[in-house]
C-alpha cells in the first residue's frame, strides 16, 4: 500500500530521523543532556530506560510538539527543530504517526468514523476512498467485524489497534509508538505487538518506546538505552540486550527482565500530553 511504499522509497543510507546533540529543559530541568540518534529508512529502533529519562521528551521533539533549545533535528529532510509556525508543524505532524499508550478514540464515534476524521479533514479526502482505505485497514488489524462498534464497547487491546489503524489512515512516512502496551491488559498485550511486528516486517519506519523487552529484541534493528537525559549506549538489538557494554544497561536490563512486561512503572499522562493528544487527534492521527 501507499503508507509502505512511500516508507521504503528513497535512498536508504540517509537516515530518516536523526537527532544531533539535542538538549531541552523545563525551566531549570534539564531533560535532554545531548541526544544523537539516528533512523534508517524502514527500521525499527526502540527507545528504552527508566521512567523519567526522557523517552517520551525525544518522541514529542520528532513531531515539533516540543522545540528544543539546542542541537538539530530532521525528520525526512525536514529540519523540525526549526520549524516556527504552526501551519508548518502540522504539514509535519501529517506524516507522523503517533500512537500513545492512551488510544484517545473519540469515544462518541464509531470506529469506522474515527478512521476517516482526520483524512476527512485534515487531509481532504472524500468520503468514499478514506472509508474504503478504513475498512482496508480494519482488515490488518484484523478487527473488520467492529468497523460499526464504539471505543467503549472494545477491549483495550481492540482500541489499541483502532488508534494504529488510525495513524495508518494518514499514510504516515514513520510511526512513533509511545508505551502502546503499557496499560493494557496482559492478555491483549500480544495482539498489538503482533500488529506492530506485521508493520515493522513490511518497511514502516517506526521507532518504538516500549518496556516489552523481548519484543524490543526481537523486532528492532537498533536499540537506544537511556538514562537522566542522555544515550547511555546504543547498538543492535542483539547486542545492547545479550552483550551491554555499560554496566548501567545491564543494572536496568536485569530490573526490567525480573518484572517481565512490566518493567519501570510508567509515569501517569502528564496533563500536557492529554492536551497535546487531543490535538494530535484531530491534526496528526
Ligand atoms: N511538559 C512538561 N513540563 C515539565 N516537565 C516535563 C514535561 N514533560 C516531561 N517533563 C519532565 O521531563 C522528564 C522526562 O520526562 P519523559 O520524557 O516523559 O520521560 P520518560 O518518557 O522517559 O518516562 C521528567 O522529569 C518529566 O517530569
Ligand atoms: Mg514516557
């Protein structure tokens, strides 16, 4: 489809995100200490480290929810950390995806009808090609039969995959994943990293904050570790898991493998968040 084949076009050398010694703060907190990392056309990378040290920070910099005060950021040759306006930020926030751990279904629509909003009008679409791309969609999370069913009649994991339907619906060029299982139910856990590991094998740049481990491994090319603001280290998925080269990483992959799927309890939505996925709702998923 559109969505893949626009992520795997282009030269894939060039990285599709990177980030050169960026540093933010709030007020005197300095929350990134010089973040650099980088993300190839089509790959996976994962983000993980404790509560707190930034993750969700570096996600919300991609999308220029957040401008920082320092360092560069290109997100397919768009330089984010420049952006200005608005109108510019939401040109970006169109073609990235971000799916956060809260779904932020509009809980008075049908799925069907929170699939098309935004294409409907943020992209302009008409209703008959942004409705037969939902069903399309509702077909590979495998959830076609709930197409007319509201978020409240859904299981968690069932919402979890409508909103990634959802960020499909834009034909994103990568997608962010923010602790998507973090507050599901551990029986609903698998079916969305099933969905992910499906959009990962098929060249959706994606890059992934998550506390599922095993999964990380699994799926990622590379893998960042990091702690108070700063990469600790960063590799193959292999080898940042099997052979850390900084006692740190291996101090918290031993926590984080003791407490499978659990790992650091994750902080609760920060209330600027809630404000920025509900605008993210109607501009960018
Ligand atoms: N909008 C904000 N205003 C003030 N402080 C914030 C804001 N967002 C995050 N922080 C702080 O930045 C730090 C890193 O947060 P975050 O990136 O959410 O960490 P992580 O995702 O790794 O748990 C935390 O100390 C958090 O309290
Ligand atoms: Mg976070």
């Amino acid at each position: 489809m559109a969505t893949l084949d626009s992520a795997v076009a282009g030269a894939p050398d060039i990285p599709q995100v990177s980030l050169r010694n960026v540093h933010l703060s709030f007020g005197s907190n300095e929350v990134l200490k010089g973040i650099d990392l980088d993300v190839g056309r089509g790959r996976a990378v994962s983000i993980i480290g404790p509560s707190g040290s930034g993750k969700s920070t570096i996600l919300r910099c991609l999308t220029g929810l957040l401008t920082p005060q320092g360092g560069a950021i290109t997100v397919s040759g768009t330089r984010v950390d420049l952006l200005r306006a608005e109108p510019e930020r939401i040109e970006l926030r169109k073609r990235v995806g971000f799916v956060f751990q809260q779904y932020n279904l509009f809980p008075h629509l049908t799925v069907l009808q929170n699939l098309v909003v935004a294409p409907l009008r943020v992209l302009g679409r008409d209703r008959a090609g942004a409705e037969s791309d939902a069903r399309r969609l509702l077909q590979r999370v495998r959830l076609e039969d709930k197409i007319h069913a509201y978020p409240g009649e859904l299981s968690g994991g069932q919402q979890q995959r409508v909103a990634i339907a959802r960020a499909l619906a834009m034909h994103p060029e990568l997608i962010l994943f923010d602790e998507v299982t973090s507050a599901l139910d551990p029986e609903t856990v698998g079916e969305v990293l099933t969905v992910i590991r499906e959009l990962v094998d098929e060249g959706m740049t994606c890059v992934l904050v998550t506390h599922e481990m095993q999964f990380a491994e699994e799926i990622s090319d590379e893998v960042y570790f990091t702690e108070a603001g700063r990469i600790v280290e960063h590799g193959p998925a292999r080898q940042l898991f099997r052979s850390p080269a900084s006692d740190r990483t291996r101090a918290f992959l031993a926590r984080a493998l003791n407490n499978p799927g659990k790992g650091e309890a994750s902080a609760p939505l920060h209330p600027y968040d809630r404000q920025q996925a509900l605008r993210l709702k109607l501009f960018a998923v």
